[in-house]
C-alpha cells in the first residue's frame, strides 16, 4: 500500500534521513521506533507533504506522493495525528472535526456566501457526520467545546477523530499515547484497535511507548540516526542486537 | 436523555434570543432617521458604512489571520470606481456598486498572491506601500480621477414615492448593503470555507494535511475582504458625493485596522461597533482637546484595549465572566438554582461605550482621518 524506498533528508549538514526504505502492506500496523533524533517524525513529514526530500521515492497505492501537492495527500486517503497536538484551539471540537472532513464537502465561496439549500444541507450532513465520530470516540459531551483547555487525553482523542474524518485508508499516528497517563495508555490502545476495525485502517505509527507499540502493530521499523537499523516482527524487534544497542538497552 | 432535553431547552432559548435580538435591532435601526436630526443619521449612515469595511477587514484579520495595512486604498479603489462612473459615465448609482465590488475582488485576489508569501510584519508593510502609494497615483491620473481637486457627483436622491428627505434616504439605502454585507460575510464563516479559513489562521500546517489549499483559501480570504472595502468605498461614494486623494491616505488604512481592533477581531458584531468608535470617538475627541485631538483618540484607543483586551465586541462577556465569578465567590454556600444574569453588578467603567458616544454631541467634521 505504502513503499518508501531511498528516502533522505538533509537539514543543512544535519542528515535526518538517510536512504529509509520499508513497506507498509494493506490492513496492517507498522511500528516506527528509534531513539529521539532518529527521524521518525520528518519521515512522517515526508509522507503528508510537509517537508520535501532531497532523494528517494514514495509510493502510495501505485502514485507518486511526492509528485501530489500537499493538501491533496489527505484525499488520497492519508490523515495523520501530530506530536505535540495539531489542533485548531480556537475552534469548537466538532468544528475540528469538521475541518477533517473538509475534502468531503464541495461547497464554494459563492455558494457559501449566498447559503444556497445545498450548502445547508452540506453543513448538516458534514454536522452530523462529526457529531457520529464524536460519539463514536466519548467526545459528544465536549462537543461545542473550544479544543484548548481540555485535558490532554482528551484533545488527543479530539485529534483521532478529526483524522478519522479525513476518511483516511492510511493513517499516520505520531506518538498517540505521548504524555497519557498509565490507565489512558491502555484506553487509547484499545480506541486504536477498534477504530482500526472498524474504519478499516492501515496504521503507520511512531512511538516510544514500547507496550503499545509491541501490543498492537504487526511489524517494527528500528532508526537510528536517520537509518533503517531494524526490521521485522515485534519478537524479531525486541530481540535484534542492534535494536537493543541503538535504543531498547539491556535489563540492568 | 436528561441532556438531551437540556440542550434542546437552551438551543430553543438562544435561538428564541437570537430571533428577539435581530427583531429589536431591526426595529431600532429603521426608526432611527426618524428620531434623529438629519446630521445624526448622516453619522449612522457612515458608521453602517465603515462597519462595511471593517467586516471586510475582519475577514482577513480576525478570521484569516492575515494582516492589512492597505484597506484604505480598496476603500479608495470602491469608492474612485463608483465616482468616475458617475462623473463619466452616468450610470446610475446603483449600476457602481457591482463594478466596484467586482473590480476591488480582482484587485484584492491580486494582492492575495504576493500575500501568500508574505506574513506578518512584511505583509504589513507591503500593504501600507499600496495605501501611500495609491494618492500620490489617483493625484497624477488627473483626466480621469480629477487630480488633487477630486470629483464631485450626484448624491442618492430618494425617489419622489418615498416621501423621506436625503439623508433619511440614504441612510436606508446604506442600511440595506450593510445588512446584506454583514450576512454575506457571516455565511461565508459559517460554512466550510469559513472553517477552512479559521483552521488556516489556527494552525496552517495540520489544516494543509486535512486537505485545506492554503493558497486558495487566503488569496480568496484577501479578495473578499477587499470586495467588502470597495463596497463601502463605493457607498461612502453616494453618501459623501465628492472623492479626493486627501479623503483616503494611508491614515484611513490605519484607522480602519484600528476600529477593527477596538471594536473586536474574529467577532460578528465588532466592525459595527468599531465603526460607532472610528465615526464617534474622534469627534469627542476633538471636544475634549480642541489642541490635540489625536492625542485623546489614540489615549482612548489605549484606555479600550487596556479595560477591553478583545475589543468592545468581547467586553460583555468579560464583564458576565467577571461578575459570574464574584457572585459565586460571595455566594457559594447560598443555593445555585436560579440566578439571574440581570443581577450583574453593573461592573467595571467602560471609557467608550459606543451607546454613552453616542449620545454625545457632535459638532466636529464627520471625517475621522483628518490631515
């Protein structure tokens, strides 16, 4: 579904990514892990558009994603969640949610202006169809809430839904559980994993969060220093000598 | 379920206030020219059409997230188009309006362009340099735009039907485009382009991955500001009757951004009461110092932003914040049930209520941008 192959990344002398190549198959959870630094999130950065490769090529689904401009990406079928929360703080969470969904609505300027019935229309279906994934994720109540000042569990679901809304086939999770507490590590895993069924997804995700990672994908991807070191089978991963030199450590 | 219901309830009950509000508005805004004498309409007249302008500006500003030091020059394009074609051309008054509109839309998708690469400070300051340019330039086309001596037209005549004297006239004349115009931009922002506008100004890189076209959204942000700026310019046009290169240096560009900042930015009703401050404050101003009246505005525009930091727009509900939190502070052990909002302490002073202004008299020139 998803081949990356050669990719690198310089920032000035700085060689963030140096001939990364791996695949992600149709329906499965790949795991990106590697110490900070390592690459993970350009490469995630590289794959929506948000930085452009000085070489190497990725595939989505037989097209050239590096050849798309960069909001076309998300209709392809790509939506991904940020490190550090991408949201819109000032936003309602729903109207968050409803800008995920911004590339199922067609309405134009003109039309928006005049709210011609079939821009009223639009809104209510593109409303309800938040307000369905709300539900769907325990945000109802938070709905007309701003997406700032909740807690961070909370906006980080708030995230999920709106990449959920893009209606994405590959979904891209950049640290999900970044900053959860114990107790809302292990909620989010399950989300992930229902979601994952239901939406039908294809998972890539960068986390350091080891139980999570090993727990829900099929195969890990080791960086370090901007290079592939590792790959294979969560058992493979977690036994691979130069995984544990570069980043797991060995039991004291 | 029991939530359910409630929401219900308040949904009814804003929508219930929202329909009343809009009704006494509605009410108030008609019956105006009636009670006031005909140079008290004439400032309602241009505060309804700067609160045009600011709308526009607010568009891109408070909503876009841009910034715009050049709205007095797409004023000055809306309001040369509609007098050129008066004085030339003789087309009716109402014939301007679209060409204004249209042609300040172009002029503003123009600018958009350059905009997309420029943000902050640098598109400040290439804005200001299209409003100090474009005087000097309206001052050198003198066989169409009268030089520094201007072009003075007909104003709106009301119809002989209509039994109401000029500026009653064209007070309602000017109520209907603002009417129209605050509309139009309040669809444009409830609606997904809206949205995709306001998730640009929040966060441009996570709204690019949802799919939003950045390029189109503020450029097209940048266009419809400006059709709302050459709207008014067009209506002050009919209003006024005389264009000069003097009536629009970059001071009006400046007093706009202004306005829009005292009055609220990202608020639906801000321009309206920005406009009450640019139209109203400076002639108090001039009351209070006759010497330096500049002084006193920029001091009161000092005083709002100290006591109001969201503008007029967002003082009410600073204020029932704050009043809120003292009642439940003196209050806590007494019961919660019903408590009226109307028992608000009639909290902290506010310096420039645009209803006290408005009640002042006014004796000094309606132009708030002087020298």
């Amino acid at each position: 579904m998803l081949a990356v192959d050669g990719i690198s990344v310089r920032f000035g002398g700085i060689t963030a990514l140096d001939g990364v190549a791996f695949t992600v198959e149709p329906g499965t959870a790949v795991g990106l892990i590697g110490p900070n630094g390592a690459g993970k999130t350009t490469l995630f950065n590289c794959l929506t558009r948000r930085c452009a490769p000085d070489a190497g090529t990725v595939r989505f689904e037989d097209e050239d994603l590096l050849a798309l401009p960069p909001h076309s990406v998300a209709g392809r079928g790509i939506a991904r969640t940020f490190q550090n929360l991408g949201l819109f703080p000032l936003l309602t969470v729903r109207e968050n949610v409803m800008v995920g969904a911004h590339g199922q609505g067609r309405t134009g300027h003109l039309a928006a202006a005049l709210r011609l019935p079939r821009v009223r229309r639009e809104e209510r279906e593109l409303r309800d169809r938040a307000d369905d994934l709300l539900r769907r994720l325990g945000l109802a109540e938070v709905a007309d809430h701003p997406a700032s000042g909740l807690p961070f569990g909370t906006l980080k679901r708030v995230e999920l839904a709106r990449a959920l809304a893009v209606r994405p086939r590959l979904l891209l999770l950049d640290e999900p559980v970044n900053g959860l507490s114990h107790g809302e590590v292990d909620q989010f895993a399950d989300l992930v994993r229902s979601v994952r069924e239901d939406f039908d997804l294809t998972l890539l995700v960068v986390e350091h969060h080891m139980g999570f990672v090993m727990g829900l994908c099929d195969k890990v991807v080791c960086l370090d220093f901007g290079r592939k070191i590792a790959e294979g089978s969560p058992e493979e991963i977690q036994r691979d000598p130069a995984v544990i030199e570069a980043y797991l450590g060995v039991a004291a | 379920m029991s939530t359910i219901v409630a929401t219900l309830g308040t949904d009814r009950a804003r929508r219930l206030r929202a329909a009343l509000t809009t009704l006494l508005v509605a009410a108030v805004a008609v019956s105006a020219p009636f009670y006031f004498a005909p140079f008290q309409v004439f400032q309602l007249t241009m505060v309804l059409l700067y609160a045009v302008a600011l709308a526009g500006l607010n568009l891109l500003v408070g909503f876009g997230g841009q910034i715009s030091l050049g709205h007095g020059a797409f004023f000055a394009a809306g309001a040369y188009t509609a007098a050129v074609m008066l004085d030339r051309y003789d087309t009716g008054h109402l014939a301007t309006l679209p060409v204004a509109a249209a042609g300040c839309f172009l002029l503003g998708l123009g600018f958009g362009v350059p905009a997309l690469r420029l943000r902050g400070l640098y598109l400040a300051l290439v804005t200001l340099a299209f409003a100090v340019f474009l005087p000097p330039l309206l001052k050198r086309l003198e066989p169409v735009t009268g030089g520094s001596m201007g072009l003075t037209v007909d104003k709106l005549q009301p119809p002989a039907w209509s039994g109401m004297a000029e500026d009653q006239w064209t007070y309602f004349v000017v109520l209907a485009v603002t009417a129209v115009s605050l509309l139009l931009a309040r669809n444009l922002l409830r609606s997904r382009v809206g949205r995709a506008l306001l998730a640009v100004r929040d966060n441009e890189s996570a709204a690019e991955v949802m799919g939003v076209r950045l390029s189109l959204h503020k450029t097209l942000a940048f266009a419809w500001s400006a059709l709302f700026a050459g709207v008014a310019g067009c209506v002050y046009t009919w209003v006024i009757g005389f264009v000069s290169p003097d009536s629009f240096s970059f001071v009006l560009s400046i007093t706009l951004l202004a306005g829009l900042v005292v009055g609220g930015l990202a608020s639906l009703y801000g321009p309206l009461l920005g406009a009450a401050f640019v139209m109203y404050v400076p002639s108090v101003a001039q009351d209070i110092s006759e010497a330096a009246p500049g002084v006193v505005f920029g001091l009161l525009i000092i005083a709002v932003m100290f006591v109001a930091p969201t503008g007029l727009a967002g003082l009410a509900g600073r204020v029932r914040g704050t009043a809120a939190r003292r009642l439940i502070r003196t209050t806590t052990p007494a019961a919660d049930d019903d408590r009226p909002s109307g028992s608000e302490p009639s909290a902290p002073p506010t310096p420039a209520d645009p209803a006290a202004v408005d009640a002042e008299p006014v004796g000094a020139p309606p132009r708030p941008e002087k020298e």
